[in-house]
C-alpha cells in the first residue's frame, strides 16, 4: 500500500505530457496537444492531452484520465504499478518498495503476474552473464567479440541462460513463481512430467514495451549444429503479441521523434549495433514479416520509415510487401541496401559513424527507384516483364491514401518510363476502384470534397468524417432522469467548495439570506427528500462527498483524480474536458467581461436541483401509471387508491417544480 501523501508527491511531480510524449507523438493545438490515439488506429487526431489540467481524452475510444489512468489502459499497469513506474521515473522514493513474494503474487491478476515472473528473468539472465563462470567465459566473450561495449550490453539488459536443463526453471520455483505461469511466458517447458528451461544454453535479448517492461525474449544460440534453431522467441502470451512489438523502440523512440525518421532493420543485433554506432532513431521487427500493427506503432512517432537491407536479393523481393503496407498506412518510406555481404550489424561496426551516416545519406532511395531497380534487373529489356513491373509500382502507388502525393509518383514513373501518364493514371484510377468495391460503404454521409474534373473521384480522405472537435461529444443518456443526475454530480464537483447566498425564514416569519455552500445546498436537498443517484458512478461520488461533508471537509477535482476508482477518474476527466473557459485575452485585452457559468453558480445550482427533483418525480408517475395499467384488475381497492392518492400528490409536486424552473405544464 502506498501512503496517500506519497501518491500527493507523485501525482505533483509527474507530468501528463512527457509521459505520454513517451508513447505518443505530441503536437501543440492551442493550450492542449494532440496526437493519433494509442488505442486505437486512426488518421485524424483525436487523442487531446491538457497540461493545464494534467489529464487526456481519447476522442476515438471514450477513454480518459490522468497519467496514471493512461499507463493502465497503455501498459496495463495495475495502480500500484502505475504509480510505482511514475515514481521510479521521477525519482520519488517509495516506503518498503520492494519485490512482491510468493504470497502477493498469488492474489494479484495473472497478466501481471506474467510480467513479475518476466522482470525476475530478465534480472537472472542478466546475473548469470555477468557473475557465473558459465555466462562469463562463453556469452559475455561473445558479446565483446561483436563488439559491444560494457554500457550498450547494459543498456540492452542483454543476459544468458545457463546451458543446463533446469537453471531458470528451478530459481523460479525457489523464489515462488508458479510453474504454470513460467510456462505460459515460454521460460519453462513441460513434458512427460518434467520440466526444463526453454531458453537454456543461449544468450537473451529482452523484448520491451515503448515503456521498458520486459513482454517477452530473444535466445540465439552459440552452439553451430545446424539441426538446432540460431533464434528461439518467447511464444505468443496475454502480455507478448510480436506482430505489435518493435525491437529496440523502448530505447530509440526520443531519437525517432527528434529526427523525425525511423530505421527499420531485421533482427537484434542490426539494432544494438546501429545504436552503439550513433544512429539510434532504429528499431527492428525481430525476424518477422512486417505487420501493419508494427508501422501503426512508428506513425505514432513519425511518418517517415527507412528501410535498411542487407545485400540479400530474395530477402528484397520477399520485402515489397511491407512496402505496400507502409505505404497503405500513408507514410513515407525510403530504402538502403548495404553493399553485398554487409548488413546494418557488420557495416555499422566496420566504418566511423561519420562515414556510416554518410553511406545512409547518400545510400537512400524513394520505393519506386528502389522497387524499380530489383525487378527490372534481368527482365532484359523483354516489353511483356516490363509491363508487368510498371503495373506493380503502381498497384503500390495506388494503395497510397494521399492524392496528391500519388499524383507526384506517378508523374515520376511517367518520366521514368517514358510512358504516358494519362495511360498510368487510367491504370491508377482503375486499381483503386477495384479496391473501393472490396471496402464496405461508409456509414458516414458526407459532401464530397471534389469536384466534376477531378477525374479520379474522391480520395480515401474525402470518405473518412469531419475532423474530431476539441469538444467532446454528447454522450448517449438512456433517459431524461440520467442526465438530470449527470448535470447535478457535475455541479457538485466543479463547484462543491463556492459560496452561495440563499433565502431563509427567520424565527419571526422575515426572509433572510444565509450563506452555505454548492456542496451543503445540494446534499441539504437529497437529503430532505431522500433521494439517491441511479448511476452507479455518481453513487460514489455522492457518497464520499457525503462522509467528508460530516466531516466538515470539502472535496476538489484533484482529489477525485488521485483515487484507485478509474471509473470515478474517468468520470471527473470527462466533466472536466467539456469546461468551455474564456481565454484571459477577453477580459486584459479586449475589455470584454463574461458571466460563466460559475458566476451565476446559484442558479446554475438551482436549476440542476429542480431539474434532478422533476426528474424523478416524472419517473415515479410513470412507474404508478404503468403499474395501474398492468396490475389494476388483480389490485385491491385501498391498494388502487393509494396509488391514485400518489399520483395526484407528485402531480402536484411536480406543478410547483416546474413553475420553479419556469416551464409550462400542458394537461
């Protein structure tokens, strides 16, 4: 349990936009910042952070909250994890912060179990490479006759598995971890009864969240039979899914945002290499085809993709289809090829860094150079395998979404070519049509945003809806007597602490004004007519509110931020992101003074009251109207009375309400 005043130390310290900066590529929109949704995929803004108010909103999703909030949708992080990781980076101690043991980790969920059983491994693979004679003399000598020096294989957390059956599996069971856990994150296997370590006999690469958790494992083996596999990876698990993860991307993603680029290459040690060689904007997609949940990954950093291949002509070929993909999501993508027998791991280590960014620099092509000169390569000059490779560099252009940036391409195939570019347009035009009769129509109604000589018609980009608003939208309210709560919880805590000036009789029958509080007049007013909140979520806030008023103590926003309760967290962001203000320019510069909502706080008080009252006095009345309906003919006479007398009594009650709110009530 973390004290509640260090969890005050840690919600003050921490700063919503740099952690999210982590994880999101951040741009300034006026006083907040925006960026495509880490929840989800999307290609117009939607994802609003607010440094004033220390919180975010995820337009596309609904979710919300604070930074703490937004490493337990991310990271799926528990609280305590969250706040642990906050202060951890902002180097706030914490009281007994210690390993959770075998008894804790049983009654925490299994994902985060996973995740400790992980982090345990990392530690020992890491000990064993440095501190046993084993790990010393074969993995660490390998890792220094790579090349790498002590801080970059401390820097990749980079470890070895003791060649023996049962090392890792057996200092797990020692230390508490259950073996069925060991075995669903692949560092145990289980057969015939006995268990034995996965990765034994190898040097391990740990894999990490954009965050730093450890998700999962690379082994290479040292050993050169060829019947045993060079890699094994962590299998596929609750926290371990490789088509989402990029190698090296926990490390390089400030460098991949300041440079505004991102090299993609092949395996492990393509990254550590290149990063200890001074290019460190570098990730790699581990061994496996190239997945459109990866380039989602590196869109949320930059559009912008290099692609670093070896001299490999099959793995080239074999690679057009990321190509296409990147390319789909509508980024931009270059390609260098390494000379013959180089990749980026030997080269990087072969030259300076000054003469490796110099071969990158000059080594760089566009898709279409690069796509072009693979295929035409043996095609002879026969005009059939010409045709052929003219339609696949723009069935690529084709999947592009930006139309003006194919129309640019095609005018450099044209001239490249030397073919009409009307005949390539017409091809275009025709691929892209064929693709739009596979999609299903649109849902959205929308004008189109070309016009009658735009022979091509719209572009992906017309089809897609109006740019999420910094407003959140409305949200879908069942019926009238939810709202009514949702209106009164939020003037309960935006403005609980405000004065307010009402009207009272004196012991002599003579009206006078009293001062009290938004929080004392609205719980004063539940609580004369015993009235309670249908939504769960303003339950709870009525009830805290409720016991801190007893205790003479009133509740800010802030407060309710900082609970466990997400719900409650997520409820306060919502309320908060809709809280319209004036800019302070209206009032220093322009002279212009505005009545807000908090100026007119009694009213504003007053009517949520009213209206919250008439709510539940209409659902009442049709409850009885309802019941009368179904159940007269079995009802009892004093039965059926008394629910007329009621009827007639809330008919009244509701009279006076909405003569109070001003409204006109039609019989």
């Amino acid at each position: 349990m973390i004290p509640p005043h260090i969890v005050d130390d840690i919600m003050q310290a921490s700063r919503i936009e740099e952690v999210i900066g982590e994880f999101v590529n951040l741009k300034r929109a006026g006083s907040n910042l925006k960026g495509l949704s880490p929840f989800t995929d999307e290609k117009t803004a939607s994802f609003v952070v607010s440094p004033a108010k220390q919180i975010f909103k995820c337009f596309s999703t609904g979710k919300g909250g604070t930074v703490v909030s937004f490493l337990m949708e991310k990271e799926h992080y528990s609280y305590p994890e969250a706040l642990k990781w906050l202060a951890d980076k902002y180097a706030i101690a914490i009281p007994e912060d210690r390993p959770a043991t075998a008894e804790e980790l049983a009654a925490i969920s299994e994902r985060e179990s996973l995740h400790i059983i992980n982090e345990f491994a990392q530690t020992h693979f890491k000990n064993n490479l440095h501190n046993t004679d084993e790990g010393k003399k074969i993995a660490l000598s390998y890792f220094v006759e790579r090349g790498y020096r002590p801080e970059i294989i401390d820097k990749f957390q980079l470890g070895y598995s003791i060649n023996k059956s049962d090392d890792f599996t057996k200092a797990g069971l020692d230390k508490g971890y259950k073996l069925e856990f060991q075995e669903k994150v692949g560092l145990s296997k289980v057969k015939d009864g006995r268990s034995f370590d996965f990765f034994r006999g190898r040097v391990m690469f740990p894999i990490h969240s954009v965050s730093g958790r450890v998700l999962g494992f690379g082994g290479r083996t040292l050993f050169t039979e060829k019947r045993i596999a060079k890699y094994f990876n962590s299998p596929e698990s609750i926290i371990y899914n490789k088509s989402e993860i990029l190698y090296g991307l926990h490390f390089s993603k400030g460098d991949i945002i300041k440079y505004d680029n991102c090299f993609l290459c092949e395996g492990y040690t393509d990254v550590i290499s290149m990063y200890q060689a001074g290019i460190q904007n570098v990730v790699s997609s581990s061994g496996t085809s190239l997945t459109k949940e990866q380039i989602r990954l590196v869109k949320r950093y930059t559009k912008n993709i290099t692609i670093l291949y070896d001299g490999d002509a099959a793995g080239i070929k074999a690679s057009f289809r990321g190509i296409d993909l990147i390319l789909k999501e509508g980024m931009n993508v270059k390609v260098v090829i390494f000379p013959e027998g180089e990749d980026p791991d030997s080269y990087s280590k072969s030259v300076s860094t000054s003469e490796l960014e110099e071969y990158i620099k000059k080594s760089t092509q566009d898709f279409i150079s690069f796509k072009a000169g693979v295929l035409l390569e043996g095609s002879d000059n026969d005009p059939i395998k010409r045709a052929g490779l003219i339609k696949e560099i723009i069935h690529s252009v084709s999947l592009i979404p930006d139309q003006i940036t194919r129309n640019v391409y095609m005018q450099s195939i044209a001239t490249r070519f030397e073919i009409n570019e009307q005949i390539l347009s017409n091809e275009l035009i025709k691929l892209r049509s064929n693709e739009a009769g596979k999609k299903p129509r649109s849902t959205f109604t929308t004008t189109p945003a070309y016009s009658s000589s735009n022979q091509e018609g719209p572009s992906e980009e017309d089809l897609i809806p109006l740019e999420y608003r910094d407003q959140s939208p409305a949200p879908i309210i069942d019926n009238q007597d939810e709202a009514t709560e949702l209106d009164l919880m939020r003037i309960l805590v935006l403005y609980g602490p405000n004065v307010v000036h009402i009207d009272q009789l004196n012991e002599k029958g003579e009206k006078i004004k009293i001062e009290t509080s938004v929080t004392e007049l609205i719980c004063h007013e539940l609580s004369i007519d015993e009235l309670t909140f249908s939504n769960a979520v303003c339950n709870k806030l009525h009830a805290l509110i409720s016991d801190s008023l007893a205790e003479n103590k009133f509740l800010k926003t802030s407060y309710f931020k900082r609970l466990p309760d997400q719900e409650i967290v997520r409820f306060i962001t919502e309320i908060e992101m809709n809280l319209h203000e004036i800019s302070h320019h209206w009032i220093t510069k322009h002279k212009i003074f505005t009545n807000t909502e908090k100026d007119k706080i009694h009213l504003a008080c007053m009517g949520s009251i009213y209206s919250f009252k008439l709510a539940k006095v209409e659902k009442r009345i049709r409850e009885i109207q309802k019941e009368l309906i179904e159940k007269e003919a079995a009802m009892s006479n004093e039965a059926l009375m008394d629910l007329l007398s009621e009827q007639v009594s809330l008919e009244q009650v509701k009279i006076i309400i909405s003569d109070k709110l001003g409204r006109i009530i039609i019989h």
